[in-house]
C-alpha cells in the first residue's frame, strides 16, 4: 500500500456516480447525461430537481405529481416558525439553515427509515421546506412579519413572494430558475462528498445534509458568491476596479469567484450565468456591477490566466434581486439540497463506509510517566 499523501484528495478518483459528470477538458457539465445549458434554456427549476433526483426528465403527469408533493411539504411547524423568529438577528443565515434542517430532523417521522422510499420522501420535504425557514429568517431579523408559502406558485417564485410580499417580472425569475439549475449539482465537491461521508456511516439525510450546508458555508466554496458582492461593494465603482484588482493581485490575495479545483480553462456554467446576470443589470439598469464585472474578469484573464467561476456572475445578481449579501449562499443550499439528496440516496445504495488512511507525523513512541515525575 502506497503511503504517498495526496492532499486535498487531489486527482483522486473515490467512487463512481451517474448524478452528474464535470468534464473540464471540453468545458462541459451534464445532469443525468443533459447539458446544464440546454436544461437551463428548455426547463423549469422544477423539472431539472426531478431529474436530479429520479435520473430522468419527468413527462407532464410526473412533474405534476412532483410539483404537488413539493408544494404541500412547504409549510413548517409553528415550533419550528418560532425558534426561527428567536434566532439571534445577527446570526449567519448559513448557520440558520443548518440549524433548520437539523430541527426538521426532530419533527420528520421517518427520520429512522433509510429505505429508499423513505429518502426521497425527507428529501423532498426538505427541498421543500428550506427556502420557508430561509425566507422567515429574512424576514424575521429585519423585525418584518413572516410571510406564508403560497400553493399557486412555482418554487422561484414563492421564495420571492416569502421574501418580498411580491413575485418580480417572468424575466427575473427565470434568471433565479437557471441560478438554481447551474447550482444544483456538481458531482464530488466539497461539501457533496461531505454529505456522501456521513452518509457512509450510515446515517441520515438530515445529518448528512446538516454537514453539507456546513461544509458550503466556506468562502473556499459557496461562501465565494458572498465574497464576490464584498469585493464589489469595496471597490464601489467602475473607475476603481482597474486598480484594485490589480493591486490585489500584486499583493497575492486570492480574488473571490475565481479559479476552480476541477475547471482550470473555465467554469462551464459561467456563460450562461453571466448572460442572465446581464439581462438582469440591463432591467434594473444597472450601470457600475456590469462594468466591474467586466474589467475584473479581464485582468484575472489576462495577467494570470485565472477565470470566474459560476459564484462570480451569481452575486451581483443577487444583490441586483434584492437579497442581502448573506443570503446568497443560502440560496445556493436551496438548489444543491437536489444534488445532496441524489448522492446521499447513491451512497446508500453501494454503501462502503469511507475512511481514509493517515501518515502519523507526531511525537515518537514514549511512556507516560507518573506526575510526580515529570
Ligand atoms: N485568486 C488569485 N489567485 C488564485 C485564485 C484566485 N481566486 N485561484 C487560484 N489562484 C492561484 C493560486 O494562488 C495558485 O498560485 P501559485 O501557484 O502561485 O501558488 C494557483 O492559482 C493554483 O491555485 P490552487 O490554490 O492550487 O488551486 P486549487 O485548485 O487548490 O484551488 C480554489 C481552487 C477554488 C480553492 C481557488 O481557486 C480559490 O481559492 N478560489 C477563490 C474562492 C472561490 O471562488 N471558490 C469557489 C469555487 S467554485
């Protein structure tokens, strides 16, 4: 056995799956064998979380089923709809959400049944649940009354319509729906192959999911499109990006929203983000993140060869949305719960619980000595 350390995992190949396939040489990334681009031109968020979870696209009489089930698993407990009004208002919305679903964990029925059929349904009830609990707490330290879901409304739209008291323009949320459908899956990440460990154990999908919401919160991976807004609002407007980020680079900082483990030659989900992050700008006329954007890319282009990755163009179109800078990774749990589940549901099914081997670097071999020796 090779005892050689391959840090951060790195090019380690740890398990197969047919969730989804990250093809950094020719730039590509499918669901379920389906271009992320062409299920973002041609689906709704709904259908591509079906197909995330189920392993094909849903004809009508499914996605209604679907889109049913998900829409009355909305509602949350009042216990739950009070813990989260009692929350510190200074509190990380991230750490909101964790906390959210692992207190769905003591309410759910089935939270014992590991069965298949048991998964999907705890799956779907915190798919649907999530954005509820996310929306009350935007609502909430803002000292505004929580709103209700609405059955009629499709996913994007209710979490608006939860946020705001009002569902924007088709345009907008299709621009959410694609954000939600470039998010929802990228295969082993971080914070996936955090959810498929402790599953490996065995247990849970609110454990496992809880871990992962945990594991995203790093600006190393979902934190990046919060870091991104950050970035933007320090360097305030268009006439300072040149020399910001040039000096940020001269001074080697590590520039949020760009670079990729797997993607060296770009992020095959940037394209189509970045096309709806300019739409939105455009309707809310938006003069300066567009040109920031722009010239911030260039010089991470051109003086070190590094692209944006899909968090790049996803924050200010957020922010451009109207959400608070701490809700954007929030937003991202939303989609990728679809992602977790469908691995978590995987590893449950060809189980080898995971546990890697270590090369000791500590203190040699000695005795303890009595304490009145030492
Ligand atoms: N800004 C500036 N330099 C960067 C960079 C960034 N965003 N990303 C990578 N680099 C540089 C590194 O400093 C390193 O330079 P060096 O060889 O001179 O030391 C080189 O590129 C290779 O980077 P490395 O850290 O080995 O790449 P990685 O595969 O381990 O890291 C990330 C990938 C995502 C962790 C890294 O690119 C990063 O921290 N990006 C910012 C955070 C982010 O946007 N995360 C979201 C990912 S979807």
């Amino acid at each position: 056995m090779s005892d050689e350390i391959k840090k951060g995992l790195l090019g380690i190949v740890v398990d197969q799956t047919t969730v989804s396939q990250v093809m950094p040489d020719i730039n590509s990334l499918t669901y379920r064998g389906y271009a992320v681009q062409d299920l973002c031109e041609k689906c709704v968020f709904e259908e591509v979380a079906y197909l995330i979870l189920n392993g094909e696209l849903p004809n009508k009489k499914q996605l209604k089923k679907f889109v049913k089930n998900e829409r009355s698993e909305r509602k949350l407990s009042k216990q739950i709809l009070r813990d989260i009004q009692k929350m510190p208002r200074k509190a990380h919305p991230m750490d909101v959400a964790r906390t959210a679903v692992s207190l769905m964990a003591l309410e759910d029925k089935d939270v014992k049944d590991n069965s298949p059929v048991a998964n999907m349904k705890k799956a779907i009830r915190i798919f649907a649940k999530t954005p509820t609990a996310l929306s009350a707490y935007f609502r909430a330290r803002k000292g505004k009354k929580i709103i209700k879901p609405k059955k009629k409304l499709t996913f994007s739209e209710n979490f608006f319509y939860m946020c705001f008291g009002k569902v924007p323009s088709k345009e907008i949320v299709k621009a959410f729906d694609v954000s939600l459908i470039l998010y929802a899956e990228h295969s082993f990440n971080v914070s996936t192959f955090t959810a498929r460990t402790i599953t490996s154990s065995l247990s849970d999908i609110h454990g496992a999911i809880t871990g992962a919401i945990a594991s995203l919160k790093g600006p190393l991976h979902g934190g990046a499109n919060e870091e991104v807004m950050n970035m933007m609002n320090k360097i305030k407007k268009p006439e300072n990006a040149f020399k910001w980020i040039n000096n940020a680079l001269n001074k080697k900082e590590v520039v949020m929203g760009f670079g990729h483990r797997v993607y060296k030659k770009g992020d095959s989900r940037v394209p189509t983000m970045e096309k709806y992050f300019k739409k939105v700008a455009k309707i809310k006329t938006d003069k300066k993140f567009i040109k920031i954007y722009d010239i911030v890319k260039n010089v991470m282009i051109e003086r070190k060869e590094i692209h944006p990755n899909v968090d790049y163009p996803t924050g200010p179109t957020y922010h451009l949305m109207g959400f608070d800078t701490d809700f954007f990774t929030p937003i991202f749990v939303m989609a990728r719960i679809t992602g977790w589940s469908a691995h978590i549901m995987e590893q449950h099914a060809a189980n080898k619980l995971i546990r890697p081997l270590s090369k000791y670097s500590g203190a040699s071999y000695r005795k303890v000595m009595l304490l009145n020796q030492r």
